[in-house]
C-alpha cells in the first residue's frame, strides 16, 4: 500500500522583508514519522475550491501549532491586546478547511492551534489569556533559551475514562508539556472532552459522531514522538485512521 497523504496547514510569517508559507519540522517530522505518512504542505490562501480539490487528494490532515493565535471574532470574543501575532489567512484557510474535511470524513488531528482552531470552527469559544482567569493555572511555557527545557514535562493531565487516550494507552492520565496561553473557554457542542488538567482545563477532546477520526490536544505531541509512549500513540491512532482512508479512496 502507498503511503497516505496526510496534509499540513501552513502559517503565513515574515522570514526577513517577505512573507512565507511554512511549516515547522517537527510537524512534518511527526506526520512522517510517527504517523507513517506523506506529509504535503497546504499553502493558506483562503480559496474554498482550491480547499476542495486538495481535501480530495488527502488521506488526513494535521492541523500544527503556531505562535500566532485565532483571531477573536471568529468566536464573538473582545478585541487581542496590541501587539498579539494573528494569521488571518491561517484562519482563513483551516477553519473552513475543518468543516470541510468532517464533512468528507477525512481523518483529522489538531495539535495546540489546531486543537483551538477545531473548537472555533465548531462553535467553541477560547480564553486569551489563561493564566488570568481565576482558578486557572499558568500554561505558558518555560521563559528559557534552551528549547528542550521549554517542551519538558510541566503538567498532569486526567484522561476521561473510557475515552480514546485511556483506550489507546491502558492509562489513566500522562505527564504533558504545555507551550499555550489561549485555552478552552466553551466547548464547541459536537465536541467530547478526553482529557482535563489539574485545574479543570480541557487538554484534549474529540468530535462525537464524526465521520472519522476526529482528536485534538492542547500539548505538543509531536516533539521528539518517538521518546513518548503517549505521543507513539496518538500518531498511531492517526496514522492507521489516515491508512484506512486510503485503503478506500484507492481501492
């Protein structure tokens, strides 16, 4: 069997005086990797047919972290502080890219924005500032120059019984990084909390009655996958879901 083509959303950044569409190399990585897939970057242009015809091509979808974050009226919430990094044609491209792979049942995994993007797109809202919120704890990452420190272990989280992260490991919680300032404020309401950290955040959730596979973390998986147990997991839930979509596509 070929390889499944699993596609990755692109940020739009300013590297020096021009804009780029990228992707970081640990998502590839991961996409490759951990979950034994193709990895195609999707450039953000915002264009519905161009999003058609690509969702067509595709076996999965990985929706990566970023530093920027969702633009707040995409979910009713108040204007970002000055100065707040936003990618307006990120937003324009996943969150219309999310509904159209549920509906396709292409198989879906969103990472730390991704996993914030999902959630607005289906009707979810988000804290901006997380660690401002009164019996929230601080979620940022470590402020630290070595990046190993910064994605080191930093919380518990709490696996919902029963759900997919306790079915998949034969665990009851894991020790997680945590690199995030927006957090879940509302759950969109098709969507199924998997797993809590200590102060009651939703670190992990799924979508109920999806036509696929359909999960998203807060946490970074995808950072040195193979060393994790957790992380191996995740990736290859995603990749066998991403596997059978094509067994189907191309039978």
């Amino acid at each position: 069997m070929q390889q499944a083509i699993i596609g990755i959303p692109c940020d739009v950044k300013m590297i020096g005086r021009l804009p780029f569409h990228a992707v970081g190399d640990k998502y590839i990585a991961a996409a490759a990797g951990g979950a034994g897939g193709l990895p195609l970057l999707i450039p953000s242009l915002g264009d519905e047919k161009l999003l058609r015809a690509t969702v067509a091509m595709l076996d999965g979808v990985l929706l990566p972290g970023s530093p920027s974050n969702v633009e707040p009226h995409h979910y009713g919430g108040p204007a970002s502080r000055q100065g707040t990094l936003h990618d307006p044609q990120r937003d324009a491209t996943t969150l219309p890219l999310i509904r159209l792979l549920l509906e396709e049942g292409v198989p879906l995994l969103g990472i730390c924005r991704g996993f914030q993007e999902i959630n607005v797109a289906l009707g979810g809202e988000l804290h901006q500032h997380v660690q401002e919120e009164p019996g929230l704890n601080d979620h940022r990452e470590a402020e630290s120059d070595d990046v190993v420190e910064m994605y080191a272990p930093s919380h518990a989280v709490s696996f919902v019984e029963g759900g997919l992260l306790a079915g998949w490991t034969g665990q009851r919680g894991a020790q997680v990084n945590s690199l995030h300032q927006q957090g879940i404020k509302r759950l969109g309401p098709c969507l199924q909390a998997e797993a809590h950290a200590d102060d009651g955040l939703v670190e992990a959730y799924r979508i109920r009655d999806a036509k696929g596979f359909a999960f998203a973390v807060q946490w970074h998986p995808e950072w040195r996958y193979w060393e994790n147990p957790l992380s191996q997991a995740i990736f290859r839930a995603f990749g066998d879901a991403c596997r059978a979509r094509r067994a189907v596509r191309t039978r």
